[in-house]
C-alpha cells in the first residue's frame, strides 16, 4: 500500500505539467508558393466556425505548421504572408485524437487584402500518424439506421469489429458482445469526453449511454496506437458528446415500434404462433447555442450551451412459464386425485407406518405442518389443465423498463490562450415488475422487485497554450453508478416475509437475513414443479465510481512534436454478494429419506426435508484499484514525407483488493492433508443397510451424509489461506514500448505506407477478486439432511467438502502485442482504399485450472468402488487429489491467444449527396478460452486439447454503409406535387455479410453412463468425429445444417476423451439489410427548420437468418444417433422490423 501511495503522490505532484488519454488532436500543414518553395513566419489562424476560439502559430524554417491539442471540430485555417493573397482554407473537420493532415497550402503572390479560399479535400489519409483508428461521425450517427438508437451499435461498420448484440435500445451492459481485432469481451475501454465508463465489475459496461443524437462522433482506436494512449488492450471507444454552437441550433423526435409493423418470426410462422408484442415509443429533443450572460458574452463567442433528453418508456410480456403448483385440496393435505404423468395415481405414504399410504391418500389434519402448509400457500393456484399432466398453470406477466438521459455540456472560451468545458450526464435505467429478468424470482412472481440502475457522470476540461509550441490539457472526471434491488410493492414483499405470513421457522443464523424473508424451497421429481426463489443477493446495493485524472503536454521542437502525460484512475466498487442466507429447503423426493413420502408437496405438508442449507452470513465485498500511467511520445518528423511515432508507456497496475474485508482462498502452502477432518464412510450395518459410518463417533447416520465431514474438531477449512484485503501482490512498473511509421510516399498526400507495433496492457474483472468473499470459511454453506421441520433447529448440521478457488499471488497484467502495416491509397471521388494487414498475440490472459479434478479413469479403479455396492465409484470426494475439498479452480495468468487478418476499408465522406464506407475483415482468432472464467483441461495437454478458433472469431466479416440523397425529380419534372411528394429523399442503410461463429458438438447417451471416470472443471469428453461434417453449402437445409452421419460417441475404453476438435463446424452467418428511407420536408427562409419522416426497415427483405443449431447428438446402446432434431436449425435472427420515426430541426 505504501509502495503504490509513495508512486501514485509521485506522479500526481508532477500532473500540474503533464497528464494523458484525451480527446484532442493536432492539425498540420505546409506553406508554400505557387513555385513549391517553402515561406517561413508566415501567420496560421485556426477558428472554430462554431464557437469562434481562435489559435495562432507561426510557420517555421521549413513552412510547417502544428496546432496541438486541439478538441474535435469544425474548422477555417488562415495564412497570411507578406507579399501573398490571404488563403482561407474551409470545411476543416477534426475528429478525436485525430492528426489531421492538410497537405501543401500553396500561397498566390499579391495585396493582402485580397483572400483565396479553399474547401478542404473530403479524401483525407492519415499520412502522419501510424494507428489505425475508425471515425464514426456526426453524419453517420444521424443517418446510419439503428433500430434500437444504441449508439454502440455502428461499431459493426468498422474493420476488425465484432459484435453479436441485438441492440432493441441503450442501457446497461451493452458493450458485452463487442470484441475487436481478436481481443476478449471486456478489454475495451469505452470513454465518454475521455473518462472511462465501466461496469469494472465485469468491465464490460456501460451504465452511461447517451442518446445518439447528443454524440458528436465517435472515434475507435484499434491497433498500435500512440503511447498517449493506454489502460485497456483490446482498444479505445471515444465517445465525444456535442457542444453548443454561436447560433441555435435543436431538434425534437419521436420514434414507435409496434408489433403491427413486423414480420413474425420464422419458428413462430411455423408453429402458427402469432407475433410476439412489441412495443417502443420514444421521444427526446436536444439545444444548443450561445449563453446570454449580457456584455461578456455578446459576440457569442465566449459562452455555450448544449442540452438534451431522451426518454424510453416500455413495457414487454415475460416469457409464458409453464409450472405445476398444489392444487386448493392438496394444500390441505388431500392427495386423493394426485396423478403422475400417465395418469396413474401417486400413494402417499406414511413414513411412520412403515411407508402404508395415508387412508384415501389423505394426511390427517393433526400430522400437517403448518409451516410446510404455509409455504405451500405461498405458491400460485393452479389455472390450466394440460392433458400431459406436465403443467396445470400458465404464467405471464409483464416488465416495465423506463429509461431516461439527459445530458448537459457547456463550453467557455475563457481567453485566447484558455478553453474551458464541462459535461454532465445523468441516466436512469430500471427494471419493475413481477419476475422473469435479472435479480427477479425466476419461475412465477413471487416477489415483485425493482430493479434501480442510476448513473451520472461529469467531466471538466482545461486546455491552456502556453506558447505556440507549447499546450496543456487537463481532464479530471468522475462516472458513478448506484444499483438497487428493493420490493415493488408493499403487498409483494409481505407476501415473502415469515412474521407477515404465519411462518414460524427460526433460522440458525438470522442476523444474516434481517428482513425475516421466507426461505428458498425446491420441489423435486414434481414436473416443472414451482419453486421458492429470492435472489441470493437480494435485497441488492452496489456502487461502482470510476475518477479519472488525464493532463497532455505537448511541446514542439523543430521538426519533434513531443508528448508527455499521466493517467490516473481510481475505483471503488461496493456490491453485495450472493449465499443461502434465508435458508433453501429441498422436499425432493428421496427414497432414501426416512421420513419420505412419495411426493414433493406431499413432503412439505408433512414437514419432511430431504436436505436444507443455510449459509453464516450474507456478505459483501469492496472493491478497489487504483491504475497510474505515464508516457512519453514524439511524432517526429524526419521529413516532409516521412513520420515516426515513438513512445514508451508506463504502467502501474494495482490489483484489485476489497477494502476492509477478509477474502479466503485455497492455499497449497498451508494446506495439509493430514489435518483435514475424515468423512462419513459408507458401510452396511447389522441389518445389511446402506448406511453411513462416522468414524470420530463411531455412530451410524444416514446414507444421505455419506461424503460430508465427520463430527471431527479439526477444521474442514484447513488449507483456506485467509488475506486481509489484499490477496496479490502489486507487481513492478510495466514497460510498453510504442512505434509506428507514415510515409507520403509521393509526397503528394495521395498515397500512404503505415506501420506500427505496439505493447498494451491491461487489468481484469473486480469480481475475480471480489467472490473471494465468498469462500469459507469467511462465509459457511451447512446443510442438515433427513430432518424434519419441526426438529430443524435440533437437527445437527454438517459440512460438505467445499468447492473454492485458488488464485496466483504475483500478479501478472495481461498484455497484447497488436501490429500493423497497410497501404492507404486515394481514389478519386473523394474516396479512400485502405488496406493492411492487423496481427495480435495476448498473454498472461485469465483462465482457471482446476486443482482437484478427479483424472480420467479414477472411478473405474477398483480403489476406487465403494464396497458397499460393489460395483459403483465412491463418491468424488473420496478420489480427489486434495482430501477434504470438491472442486478446487485455480485462477491463473497463463492463456495465450492470437490473431490474424487482412483488413480493407473503401470510405468516402459525404459530398455531392453521397456517402459510403465498405469493411471487408478476413480474420482467424485462436486461443485456449474465450473468458476468464473458462477452464482449461487439467489433464491432457490444454495447447492441444483447448486450442482452437475464438467464440468471437469470424472468418469473413463484410459490412456496408451507405447514405444517398436521392435526387429531386422536380429537376426533371418541374411541378408542385413532384416537389412536394418526391423530392428530398434519402436512402441510408447497412448490409452485414458475416461468417457464423466456431461451434463445437456434443452428445448425450440414452443409457446414463459414464465413460470418462473423472470430473471437475475442464474435464470433458468429446464426440467421435469420423469423417468431414460440413456440407455443401447446396446440400444444408433447415433440418440438416451438417452431416450428422460422421459422428459416434466416445468409448470408456478411451476414457471418453473423443477426437473432436473444440471447434467442429461453423454455426450460420448473417446476411442482413437494413434498409431506411427519409423524407425532408423543408420550412421557412433558407430552410431553418427541417421536419424529417423515416421510415426504418431492418431485415428489409425478411431473411430467415439461422443462427442456433442444435448441436447436441444423442446415442443409444449400439451407437446410433437417434436425436430427431440434432443438427436442425433452432433460432434466427429478428425477422423483418419497422421503425417510423419524426424528427425536426432547427
């Protein structure tokens, strides 16, 4: 701690003069003659045409000219020079982190009151700068269609993007499906104004998302990018939000979807099933402009504004549950009419009377348990009958997700040295309603929530220029977002509290459920049976603050445009966490159960428990880490053709600790199996019953705690290594080199060569550290097994062998390697070919090993039978490596990936009413796992057995935008209903020509039967494949994606490992068109005011576009696979939706 303190005041204290990761960019250019010669000291004026803050620099010796730390924008370049024509050049556009290039800036000799004006080239090459980045820009958010206005979801348009969501609206979590250039889900950091916005949780957030038409543009950092640039390794989302203008300038909108509008689904179509609801209406309006703050800021040059909300109320149908609750009779013990699925009536046994059924199949009213009854009554009537006897009710309810953002930013030209903005952000998320979504009851509404989700964020921005050579930027910003799970309503939550209901069932450990909710129940061998769910982090808080400090310094020495910054971020995150803390009672049915009486329900009207668990407290964990980076760049310019970037970043990685908190994780170094407690051994007793043997007591028990730990004084936690907040070590400073190249090959900005490679690091998910609070013995999972209700409380409590976590101590960042090296080449038409081939390896990456996985072939052992049957394994328990512990998963920095692909991008920014971007990616993604919670074989050789193609790997990914302002037919047709109809349309639209994803095959046996003789994580058994299983693209139909024929199942002979590969064929690919068209309807003087009807069309032409196959075969005794559906189609993308929306402008 002090160690990190000591660094961290270090750097802080230098952050007055340095910092790093904004948002600005630099302009460059050349002034010569009309003959090529070079004028120095000539004076370069940059205007912002939108706020008026105006830069000037003096060309130098070689008639060059950098403006430095400039913010994104609109923007006119003026160059005086004694004995020259003022030359104003227009239409300069900057994007984020940009390095514009404006090429030779040729001078005509003359008065100087005289002014030539240029309008920038649209084609634009990076031909001083080495990353590949992709521009999302402002004409692009507003006319690239998105059915659910989710401004993350044009990410797609660009090359070595993949992005699996089905974006229906902004929210939460979005980002959990993107993956670029090969890199993993959850290694983006996606910045709002230049403060990263993350759910550091999973890291793959966000709970910010601000409405389309607030975002100004979007810049993606891909690959090899400067040393400005750090804290994630699968690259950067800047996302740069509008600001106010010197005039005023809004619009209004409103958007509906209706299920009216739609095509039905295929499968739906199929089964005769109608269109399932679905319903949007969304409105919003946005204002910016100049702030009256009377003298001061009278030219509207000083002060502005810029304002907008969006609202998404809706409403949508949970899924249509199907569930078996008691009938009115059975809930007052009467089983008369209590049938099994082929009709035949189930005895309801006495378990006193050596298992007789109950006369009449009736519980006399002096046996029920009026706290199994109570529990009972909890549960739903039945409402339907099912001829099956699979369910006798069906349940539907609906949720309400309201979403609001508002967004407020103001820009303060403080002098002509200073600027100034600050942004803020508001947003409201929240799920409400009965069940069916995240942190709700699961089966049936048993307890009505809601579900809170408020996020705001801020963000200031200071740029000064010291002198033309010299410019600082610095950022402070702050993105908070608080998570809540409370009742819905009075009523509901009553319903599930044991004082309000007449539950009179104490707990062992009650200060661990201080609202006194009723305990889970489990119904087992009933079909589709109810069940008794409260969330196990209910009632749910979390906090997750992200601060961000950035400062840019650049200075400008001769032909060197040196860099220096810091970047600091400091997190918090507060979560609850999940255990039995109300206690779960099992009523399966269970033979073996003294007290069973033949049926679930039947079980909790007489009291009579298979198994109940609670667990010692309900905890939560802290979460915190703070990241400090330091650079050091230079764009040097070797000449008027070449230039290199070359940095060195500096990383300080603290691990994630949980403040004032004890995590528990399994440690070999203090581990001794000597000391573990023994377990209740099988044995027959006098009766040649199966019974267990407690070996400290020398008493008999029930068969049922066979596995658990014996009455022993030992602790079952021998070998939990417990660490006071912190659990890894901070490793050293990490270097990470940076260098690129961009050579002007012709010197004529038409043609560029670029490079670069690069080292990048990054920090994984808090919640890998936070569930270490979790473990035991900080938090113990007892059980008491054949008990009854009414002797709960006596009943003696064990432990079971724990399943844990271990985790490697010294902490290793992972670290990707990325490169590039491409052609970029200008077309004609203001069009721009780019393209390069993009490589990256990632090491140190997270996955998990297990421990104490049983090998291959332990249970077929004759160790390993239990001698009390003769013929089966013990339990796992008795045959693992590690006595006294189930599964033991060890998470480690030791995965490796890699990625290769050919990338080429046609684009061509809007001119002469036309815009278009083409990205072709040809890519192979290769590695051991695809998260960090997947585990590798601990057995065989994982480079062999888990390598293979990456979830998120598609060979050929094609995407197309486009924008086309049709033209007027009135230039052809001159008349009033021409104009009026056919006039000011736009066509705009997307086509996704993608690869399916990797998929491997599984199976399943009709006979139960195990061939591998081991388990834990990691240990799988694989199909047989006998020959190619891909088929013709002619010969693949709905009901045959592959050819199912070459496969076969494992044997035992050979464990059942299998020769499959982890991935066997390719699922389908997309091929959709999204089609939209706009009509324009100008009003008043000069067109000041716009009204724009769209009408949205996304799978414009109703393709059915596959995606699930079922993948699972299934054998019979002699082999042969008899799954009626293996192989068939099972899902596909949305079927045809229309969106028609109004916007207006002015």
């Amino acid at each position: 701690m002090h160690r990190s303190l000591r660094i961290g005041c270090f750097i802080l204290a230098s952050a007055a003069m340095l910092c790093g990761q904004g948002l600005t960019g630099t302009i460059t250019g050349t002034v010569t003659d009309q003959t090529g010669a070079t004028i120095p000291d000539a004076e370069v004026s940059l205007v912002n045409v939108q706020t008026s803050q105006t830069r000037q620099v003096k060309t130098g010796s070689a008639g060059d000219f950098v403006f430095t730390q400039i913010l994104p924008g609109t923007f006119r370049v003026s160059v005086t020079a004694k004995g020259f024509k003022r030359l104003d050049k227009t239409g300069v556009t900057l994007s984020a982190t940009e390095r514009l290039v404006l090429g030779t800036m040729a001078m005509e000799v003359g008065d100087l009151t005289q002014t030539v004006e240029v309008v920038a080239e649209v084609a634009r090459l990076q031909t001083q700068s080495a990353e590949r980045s992709g521009l999302i820009s402002t004409e692009q958010t507003q006319n690239v269609p998105l059915k659910g206005r989710d401004y993350l979801g044009l990410l797609k348009i660009l090359p070595g993007v993949v992005d699996t969501q089905n974006r229906n609206a902004p929210g939460w979590n979005n980002l959990s499906s993107v993956s670029i250039n090969g890199g993993r889900t959850g290694t983006l950091n996606l910045t709002l104004d230049g403060v990263s916005s993350l759910d550091t949780g999973s890291m793959t957030g966000p709970y910010l998302a601000p409405s389309i038409d607030a975002v100004a543009e979007i810049k993606v950092l891909l690959t090899n990018y400067q040393a400005e640039y750090g804290r994630s390794s699968g690259g950067t989302i800047n996302t740069v939000i509008k600001s106010g203008t010197r005039d005023f300038k809004g619009g209004a909108y409103y958007f509906h979807r209706n299920e009216a509008l739609n095509a039905n689904e295929f499968f739906r179509n199929r089964d005769g099933l109608p269109r399932p609801r679905y319903r949007f209406h969304y409105p919003g309006y946005f204002l910016g402009g100049p702030i009256p703050v009377g003298e001061y800021n009278k030219e509207k040059d000083k002060l502005f504004f810029f304002w907008s909300q969006e609202f998404l109320p809706r409403n949508y149908p949970t899924n249509l549950v199907r569930r078996t609750f008691p009938t009115a009779i059975e809930r007052q013990g009467n089983f008369s009419d209590t049938r099994d699925q082929n009709g035949a009536l189930i005895p309801i046994w006495d378990p006193t009377n050596n298992r007789t059924p109950f006369p009449g199949n009736v519980i006399p009213a002096n046996r029920l348990n009026r706290n199994g009854q109570a529990l009972l009554n909890i549960l739903p009537l039945p409402n339907a009958v099912d001829p099956a006897r699979s369910f006798n009710a069906l349940i539907q309810s609906t949720v309400d997700q309201p979403r609001r953002d508002s967004i407020l930013r103001i820009d303060w030209n403080i002098g002509p040295r200073t600027q100034f903005y600050w942004r803020g952000i508001q947003d409201y998320e929240a799920f409400k309603g009965q069940f069916d979504f995240v942190l709700a009851s699961s089966s049936w509404p048993q307890l009505p929530i809601i579900y809170d989700i408020r996020s705001v964020g801020s963000v200031a921005t200071l740029i000064h220029t010291f002198s033309p050579t010299k410019v600082n930027e610095f950022t402070f910003g702050i993105n908070r977002a608080k998570q809540t799970v409370g009742p819905l309503n009075e009523e509901g939550f009553n319903r599930n509290v044991r004082s309000k209901i007449g539950l009179n069932l104490p707990q062992f450990y009650p200060s661990a459920n201080p609202d006194d909710l009723i305990p889970n129940a489990n119904f087992g061998g009933v079909p589709n049976a109810g069940v008794l769910n409260i969330e196990a982090r209910y009632p749910f808080f979390g906090t997750n603050n992200i601060w961000n400090w950035n400062n840019n310094f650049s200075w400008l020495t001769g032909p060197h445009n040196m860099k220096f910054g810091v970047y600091v971020e400091k997190t918090t995150r507060n979560a609850q966490r999940g255990s039995a803390f109300n206690g779960t009672f099992n009523f399966n049915r269970d033979v073996n159960n003294p007290f069973e009486t033949n049926y679930a329900y039947s079980n909790a009207m007489l009291g009579s428990v298979q198994s109940y668990t609670e667990a010692t407290n309900h905890p939560h964990g802290h979460g915190r880490y703070l990241n400090v980076e330091w650079y050091a760049q230079d764009t040097w310019k070797v000449n008027r053709r070449l230039t290199l970037d070359l940095g060195m970043r500096f990383y300080f990685i603290q691990p994630t600790w949980s403040a004032g908190d004890e995590l528990a994780a399994w440690d070999p170094a203090v581990y001794d199996r000597t000391k573990q407690p023994p377990l209740i051994q099988p044995i027959r007793n006098a009766a040649n019953q199966r019974v267990g043997f407690d070996p400290v007591t020398q008493q008999f028990v029930p068969a049922a705690v066979i596995g658990q730990f014996a009455s022993s004084p030992l602790s079952p936690f021998q070998g939990m290594n417990i660490f006071r907040e912190k659990i890894m070590d901070t490793p050293g400073i990490q270097l990470a080199p940076r260098l690129g190249f961009a050579l002007d090959v012709f010197g004529n900005g038409k043609t560029a060569i670029r490079g670069g490679v690069g080292i990048f690091y990054d920090r994984f998910n808090d919640d890998q550290i936070i569930q270490l609070r979790e473990q035991p013995p900080n938090t113990i999972t007892n059980t008491a097994t054949y008990v009854t209700m009414a002797d709960l409380l006596a009943s003696p409590f064990r432990t079971s062998p724990p399943g844990t976590f271990a985790i490697e101590r010294t902490y290793q960042p992972p670290r990707v390697y990325n490169w590039s090296f491409g052609i970029q080449q200008s077309i004609g038409w203001g069009t721009v070919l780019d393209t390069a081939y993009v490589g990256s390896v990632g090491r140190n990456l997270l996955h998990r090993r297990s421990f104490n996985a049983v090998p291959y072939g332990t249970r077929f052992l004759p160790s390993s039978i239990d001698p009390t049957t003769g013929n089966t394994p013990l339990p796992d328990n008795f045959l693992r490596p590690n006595p006294g512990y189930a599964d033991i998963q060890y998470i480690e920095m030791a995965s490796n990936s890699n990625y290769h692909s050919l990338q080429t991008q046609v684009n061509k920014r809007m001119s002469n009413g036309l815009m278009y971007g083409v990205s072709w990616t040809w890519s192979k993604t290769m590695n051991f796992v695809n998260g960090n919670n997947d585990a590798i074989n601990p057995f065989l050789d994982f480079r062999m057995r888990n390598y293979g193609k990456g979830n998120f790997d598609r060979t050929h990914n094609f995407v197309v935008n486009y924008t086309y302002n049709i033209p007027k037919l009135s230039k052809v047709w001159d008349n009033p209903v021409a104009k009026w109809v056919f006039d000011n349309w736009d066509l705009a639209g997307v086509t996704s020509l993608i690869s399916g994803a990797p998929s491997g095959v599984g199976y399943s046996l009709v006979a139960a039967q195990d061939l591998t003789g081991g388990s834990g994580a990691g240990v799988d058994s694989r199909i047989n494949v006998l020959s190619n299983p891909i088929l013709p693209k002619s010969e693949r139909t709905e009901l045959r994606h592959l050819n199912t024929s070459v496969f076969a199942p494992p044997t035992r002979a050979e464990l059942g490992i299998g020769n499959a590969p982890k991935d066997v064929f390719r699922l389908p690919g997309t091929n959709v068109f999204d089609v939209s068209f706009y009509k324009n309807i100008p009003f008043g003087n000069e067109d000041r005011y716009r009204l724009q009807l769209r009408f949205e069309f996304y799978n414009f032409f109703n393709h059915a576009s596959f995606q699930g196959v079922d993948t699972t075969a299934r054998f019979d005794a002699a082999g042969r696979q008899v799954s009626g559906t293996f192989g068939q189609y099972t899902s596909t993308l949305d079927a045809r939706r229309t969106v028609l929306g109004a916007k207006f402008y002015f």
